[in-house]
C-alpha cells in the first residue's frame, strides 16, 4: 500500500465538519493526523471521529505547523485569519487549501499568492460550487465553445431571507463583509470560471444596511440582533471586463425578492445561452426556431467526470489531493481566487465612494 498524505486540520467548526473531514476521511490516499481549534474540544471531537490513530491535538496552529510530518493543512477559520495561517503553513512547507474567500483583503490575497509561488507549494481556495454535476457540465459545455463569445452574464446570490445568526458572520472586522463576501464569491467565481475570463477593467457597486437594521425579523436561523448586524444585507455589482463583457452580480441575506438562488450562473454567449434556475437549461436557435433544452445530470450517462455522481465535496477533496500527488495545478488556482477578490473589494469600495472603480488605476 503507497503512503498516506499526512493532513492536518486548522478550524474544527462548521465548514471542517460539514465538508473538509467527512471528505477527505473517504479517500485511501490521505490521513488526517493534527487537528487544532481555538475550542480544544472541538479538536478532540474532530480527532476522535477522523483522525488516525497517532492523531495528535495541536494548542495552536503554530504548534501544529512545527510538526514536519504534516504535509497538508486545510484552513476552516475566519475570514480575517486566513491570510495569516496560510502564509505560515506555505512557510513551512504545507500545501495549503483555504476556505473560501481567499482572504479579507486583497492585499492580503495578495501576500498569498506571492508566498505560494516563492515556495513552490500547492495553494488552494475552497469554492466547491465548481465541482456540482451542473456546474462541471456546463463548464464542458462553455470549454467545446458551445455558447460562443460569452458577452454578458449574471451571477446570482440571493436569499430572500437567510442571515447566518450563528458564529462570526454578521462581524465586519472578522468577516470583512456580509453577503457578497461570504455567498456572491461562490457565484463570481463560478460566472468568472465558466467564461474563462479574468480580466475586470471597471466595476460600480452598491451595498445595502436596510432589512439588518429590523428587529425581531422572520428568518429561518432565527432573529437577529440589529446592534450585532455590522455588515451588509445585500449588495449588488456590474462589473466590466476588459473584452467588453458584462457580469452582474447580486447578493443577499435579506431581500423582498421570491426568486431565491445561491451559486447560480446565467450566461449568454453569441452561439446560445445558459441558466441553472430550473435546473440545467440551454437556450439558442435553431433552424430559424428558439429552443430550449433541459439538461438531466441524474443519470449515468453523462460523461463529463468519470464519477459525476460523487458529492461536490469530495470531488473537491480528491482533485485536490490529486494535484498535489501528481504535480499538477489545482482546479481552483490562487491567482483565481484573487481576481475574484479583487472584484468583491471594488464593489465595496465603489459602494463606499458613489464612483466607478477602474482597475487599470489600481496597482
């Protein structure tokens, strides 16, 4: 049997236990060996259920760093310590997947990229929104060019009601911001994977406190605190790249809108046209004649994946993993990550100063 990549785990909260640990405990060629969280308990539970049987608990990510064995960190936290902990673990030899976004700021996201390349080590951003059976199909459809020149876009993020009450969410200066941050970074960055383009010339962006500031509100995660809600409701962004192309980009928590939707795309290409809102659907003409075509993913004849049917998660987990393995790019680079950042914090700034933001005045 060949050896095990060693992984160790920074941030035993939710998206760790929800994602990163029941995926990567199914695959034969990793072991989860440290784990360490602020809440020692939390680290004990996660070693207790995945971790292997010398599986050791680390008081700090520091500590857990310092052991050469570990190959490979996973970092669950929050969004202001990102940066920091990845910067480390690349320093000392780890290949790194973060959570996502990449970081608070982008200069920060920017320090990232940087100590990735001058280490040589493996950098990664968790949008696992790429690896859903429509989201791989359709970008097989966008690689054979079936869309053509994909001119104008949107990318969807909306709950009409959906605030996370739990954690560090509604904190600006942990989260960096509210709902563009935490759910529209996973629909720009599907919107930007699907066109290929990376490549912003000019944003304008508006963010909303409006529904936020409401007590006693309905909400499925329970009321909030208007005192504690320090970060956007909604925020929306149009965004144009350098070929011309157009994206728009909305966002909520909070929005008296029905159509609801997170991690959905629409394109529209001069061949055909594409949107994930009642399922899979591809739109064009034919013959003279528009059409319209549901795709259906829930059968084995798709071929796009040699495993389309395997939870999003642990496509995720194993490409990773095996880009490490076999010295290859990971499916979400950092330089992605960035660009998508880069655009989040534009909309924000637009928002702040009322103006454009061009992004050829910016370094």
């Amino acid at each position: 049997m060949s050896r095990k990549l060693k992984i160790g785990i920074i941030g035993c909260g939710g998206i760790a236990n929800a994602k990163h640990m029941p995926s990567l405990s199914k695959l034969d060629t990793v072991e989860m060996v440290g784990f360490t969280d602020h809440e020692q308990a939390r680290a004990q539970k996660a070693a207790d259920e995945y971790g292997s049987l010398d599986a050791k608990i680390y008081p700090t990510y520091m500590d857990l760093l310092a052991d050469e064995a570990i190959e490979v960190v996973h970092v669950c936290t929050s969004n202001a310590s990102h940066a920091e902990i990845t910067i480390a673990a690349l320093e000392a030899g780890k290949h790194v997947m973060c959570e996502k976004p990449i970081a608070k700021t982008v200069a920060e996201a920017k320090l990232m990229v940087e100590t990735a390349k001058r280490t040589g080590k493996k950098l990664t951003i968790g949008y696992n929104n790429r690896f859903r059976p429509d989201s791989q199909y359709l970008h097989r459809l966008c690689r054979k060019g079936e869309f053509g020149d994909i001119y104008f876009a949107k990318a969807h993020a909306i709950r009409r009601r959906g605030v996370p009450t739990w954690g560090q969410f509604l904190d600006q200066e942990v989260q960096g911001g509210g709902p563009l941050i935490d759910i529209g970074t996973h629909a720009l960055d599907l919107t930007l994977w699907m066109m290929n383009n990376y490549k912003p010339k000019v944003v304008l962006g508006t963010s909303y406190h409006k529904l936020g500031q409401r007590a006693n509100a309905a909400n499925p995660f329970g009321p909030w605190d208007p005192e504690k809600f320090k970060v956007e409701d909604s925020a929306f962004g149009m965004i144009t790249m350098e070929n011309g192309a157009t994206i728009m980009l909305e966002s909520s928590w909070a929005l008296n809108m029905l159509q609801e939707g997170t991690a959905k795309v629409t394109l529209c290409g001069t061949e055909a046209g594409a949107d994930m809102w009642d399922g899979l659907r591809v739109n064009g003409e034919r013959d003279s004649e528009l059409y319209t075509t549901s795709i259906e993913l829930n059968h084995e004849g798709v071929n796009f994946y040699n495993t389309q049917q395997q939870p999003p998660g642990e496509l995720e987990a194993r490409l990773w993993i095996e880009a490490i393995l076999e010295d290859k790019d990971p499916v979400v680079t950092p330089e992605q990550a960035l660009v998508v950042s880069q655009i989040l914090e534009a909309i924000y700034e637009s928002s702040r100063t009322g103006k454009a933001i061009y992004f050829d005045e910016k370094e």
